[in-house]
C-alpha cells in the first residue's frame, strides 16, 4: 500500500472500528458498585447530602430540613495505550495483521474500570475514604451513630448472616433505616458437570 494521506485514513477508520466494536461488546462489572460520575476538569469534587428527612403531617408553619453535607476531592487521572504501525508493514500490505491487536485494545479499555474500582475495593482496609478513615473500617460515623463495614472472621453461613444483620442494621444521618438492594444468588446443578446460575433481587430495608 502506498503511504499517503487517503490511505492513512483508511486504515484509521478500520482500526477504530475494531477497537470501538470491541469496546462496545466487552461485558464489564464496575457499574455494579460504583456510580459513573461525568467529569471535564482536573479534579473533581464530590459533593452529596445526607439522608432526606420523612414526611411529617403538616400542622402549624413548614419546618425547613437541613441536610448535613459532605465533600470529597478527587484529582482525575489520564489513561492511554498507543500501537505503532511500522511503515514498512503498511507498506509491504501487512497491516492486517495488527486489527486484532487493536480489538484487544478496546477490551484492554472496556476492562480498565473495572481494575480501577476493583483494585480500590482491595485495597480498602488500608487507603483513605472521604471521612479519612479505610474504606472497611470499624470506626465509620453516620450522625451520631457508628458503623462497622469489616470484620475479621473466618467465612461462614454464621459469620456472612452476622455480616449482613450489621449492614441491615444501619440508619442514616436523619435516624431512617436505609434500604439496601441484595443480590442473591443461587446455584443449582444442572445434568452433568455445568452449573446453572439464577439471580433473585430482592429490596431489603433494615
């Protein structure tokens, strides 16, 4: 292939075809724990409020609520992967060869969420969240109450019930009880060797 301008923008096209259809179809699980937060500059501060106050019967003048407010600062980060094409390979027609690598590319990139948000739930027990604490710590204040999110005990049916009686049993900053969304899953053997995966979701409220 000759190297010119119209044909640069050939292979172009066809390479970010491979990679946005890759991108595109790869399944990733972040979205599943974290909140995609759309950000422009280079840093971003997460304000949110506290829990909405319940409805009361209104008798008498409106009582005004105030929500207790919370921020964390968080400076965004910039990603990349480039591949070179070597002019000889364009060249000589063997630019094919390199459309695999860039549908890996947009897997690579699909899946970096995922080992980012991740990568921070592991390291949890011991980097700093918005209230200077580790993420899973036992010491966590809602209000004037806390709450425990770790535990060192030995995994079992008792200590995962005992585990998740704790997070049922958190209220927050008003005093409600907040609602929970558990996903459960159950396995069931299917003839043979496979394994049969259902998934029942259930909203829980403590």
């Amino acid at each position: 292939m000759i190297v010119n301008q119209a044909n640069l923008h050939g292979l172009t096209v066809g390479y970010s075809t491979a990679f946005n259809k890759s991108f595109d179809t790869t399944q990733s699980n972040y979205q599943k724990v974290a909140t995609v937060v759309p950000s422009t500059t280079g840093e971003q501060d997460y304000k949110w409020l506290g829990q909405m106050p319940g409805m009361r019967e209104w008798i008498g003048e409106r009582e005004v609520q105030a929500l207790a407010a919370y921020d964390y600062l968080i400076k965004n980060k910039k990603f990349e992967m480039t591949i070179g094409v070597p002019r000889d390979d364009i060249e000589d027609d063997k630019y094919g060869v390199y459309t695999p690598l860039f549908s890996n590319m947009g897997e690579a990139a699909a899946l970096q969420p995922d080992e980012l948000v991740f990568g921070a739930m592991m390291s949890g027990f011991n980097e700093k969240c918005y209230d200077g604490l580790s993420f899973f710590n036992t010491a966590h204040k809602v209000g004037d109450a806390t709450y425990s999110n770790r535990s060192n005990k030995k995994l079992s049916r008792e200590s995962y019930m005992e585990g998740r009686s704790s997070i049922m049993s958190i209220k927050g900053d008003k005093g409600k009880s907040l609602t929970f969304w558990l996903y459960l899953r159950h396995w069931r053997r299917q003839q043979g060797s496979s394994w049969k995966q259902t998934r029942l979701t259930v909203p829980q409220t403590c």
